[in-house]
C-alpha cells in the first residue's frame, strides 16, 4: 500500500503540471475544448438532429437542393435531405470509425513493438523488416489497396487504416522498449518476459503513444473521407462526410452549399486535432515542457 501511495504522488503531480500547461495554451485547449464538443454532438447525434428521418434513403422531392435557410440551415441535397441532420450525424460516424482505427492501429502496433523491442534479436530483425515494408507505402495508397482488395465497406476501410498506421507505433514503442528494458526497475530477478512487457514497458510508454494518437487522429479522418469519397469507404445511405462530397460533385455548379459544409466540418475537425496532437507533445515531451 505505501509503494502504491509513493508512486501515485509524482503521477498525480505530473497531472497537475500537464493540465496547467495544457490551460495555459489557449490554442491547445480551445481545440480541446472544440473536440470534446464534437465527441457530445457525435454521442447525442440520433436524437439533436432536426430531421432524424433524413438519415436514410428518405425522399423529400419538394425541396431538392434547397439553399441554406431557416428550415435547412445547411440547404438540402439531391433527395431533398437535410444536410445539416446528416454532417450532425456524420460526426458520429467519422469519430466512430476514427477511432476505432486508431484504437486498432495502437493494439498491433504497440504489441509488436513492445515484443521487438524487449526480445531483441531474430524476432526484433524480423517485426522491424516487416513495419519497414509497410512504412515504404504512403499510408493513402496502402489503405486504398487494401480497401479494394477487401471491398468497398466502412469497416473494411478502418481495417485498412489501422493496418497502413500500425507501423509508427511500433516503431516508437520499440524505443521506449529498448531504452527500458535494461534499467534496474524493470530487468528483476526472475520475472518473465510477458509480465516485463505487461507491467513495465507498455505503462511507460503510454505519453509518446498519446502524442502520436492525438497527432494522427486529424490524419485518420481525412483517410477515411478520402476512401469514402472513392468509394472505398462508407456506402450509401450513410451520411459520411466524404461520401457527402462524393455525391455533391455533381451538384457543385448549382448546389455549391452542398459539398461546402461537408468540406468545412471535415477541415475544422482536422485541424483541432492537429493542433491538439502539436500542444500535447509540447507539454508531454520532457524536451520541451521545461521551456
């Protein structure tokens, strides 16, 4: 109990100091903040949307492609859905999916690099010749492939995500690992490989892995409405938002509202998590949180 209380003091005082330095950057935290708004919109989404019914295939001919106006503050699309309802809904779908691939992503990564990093030797060579092959790709490209190998599907296009990103964790945990895989708290008297990887070197890398999830989470939703605006990803009638601008192509003369709002929520919520991802590695890097 005492060791317990001895190592949860330091922690919670280093909670303390990131969530000042945090505060303290107002850019960082507004993004936050703007995020954390998304995450209520996406969880909320089914029952804040005006026209709950627009999610799907509904028909509402009498007003197709409708300008922005009091009824439709987004304007509505080919089928006379109102776009508003599904970008609102898109976010569910988009943060959804997003993190489930970066959720998945971290799992293989983390996992092989931990194994490489503390093993050493042919097993090291081997998983880092593999991340090596995989890191030749440009992630888009590799996502794509694999999305049109497997078949134009939501969930087959964040299977791909997470096995085109996996690489990068793998190589960061596989530092961490090498680094602390000799020191005296970690290398104990007859303590097993699993439980070394288990209880010591994943714990200790969880700020390094943050850093890279926040930073790619921005890189992960414009992947996905990428492949959804290829086809690759979210199929009709689901409102994704690079689906949404897939579809108003074709409208984009007449109806430039229609591919604009889309467009806009995909680059606002990028942009949040990037600048996110650049605060938190300012204050969770000990390089640079002293400055």
């Amino acid at each position: 109990m005492g060791n317990f209380k001895e190592n949860l003091a330091p922690r919670l005082k280093s909670l303390r100091e990131s969530l000042y330095l945090l505060r303290r950057n107002k850019l960082t935290w507004a993004s936050l903040m703007f995020i954390l708004f998304l995450i209520v919109i996406a969880i909320l989404a089914p029952y804040i949307v005006p026209y709950p019914e627009h999610i799907a295939e509904t028909l509402n001919p009498s007003a197709k492609l409708t300008g922005p106006c009091g009824a439709y503050f987004f304007g509505t699309d080919e089928m006379g859905r109102d776009i508003f309802s599904r970008i609102v809904y898109g976010t569910r779908i988009s943060l959804g999916a997003s993190l489930g691939a970066v959720f998945l992503a971290i799992l293989i990564g983390a996992t092989l690099g931990a194994v490489a990093g503390s093993t050493g030797g042919i097993v090291d060579n081997l998983i880092m010749r593999i991340t090596d092959v995989f890191l030749s790709f440009p992630s888009l490209l590799l996502a794509i492939l694999i999305s049109a190998f497997a078949g134009a599907s939501l969930v087959n296009a964040l299977v791909a995500i997470a096995v085109s990103w996996w690489p990068w964790y793998a190589r960061i945990v596989r530092g961490q690992a090498i680094s602390l895989k000799e020191r005296q708290f970690v290398r104990a008297i007859g303590t097993s490989e699993l439980r070394i990887i288990f209880t010591h070197i994943l714990p200790n890398c969880i700020a390094p892995v943050i850093v890279q999830a926040s930073m790619d989470f921005g890189g992960v939703i414009l992947t996905l409405a990428s492949l959804s605006f290829l086809g690759l990803g979210a199929q009709a009638p689901l409102p994704e938002w690079g689906l949404m601008i897939n579809t108003s192509k074709t409208y984009f003369l007449n109806a430039r509202w229609y591919s604009v709002f889309p467009g806009a929520a995909i680059f606002v919520t990028v942009l949040a998590f990037n600048l996110l991802g650049d605060g938190l590695r300012e204050i969770l890097d000990p390089r640079t949180k002293n400055k």
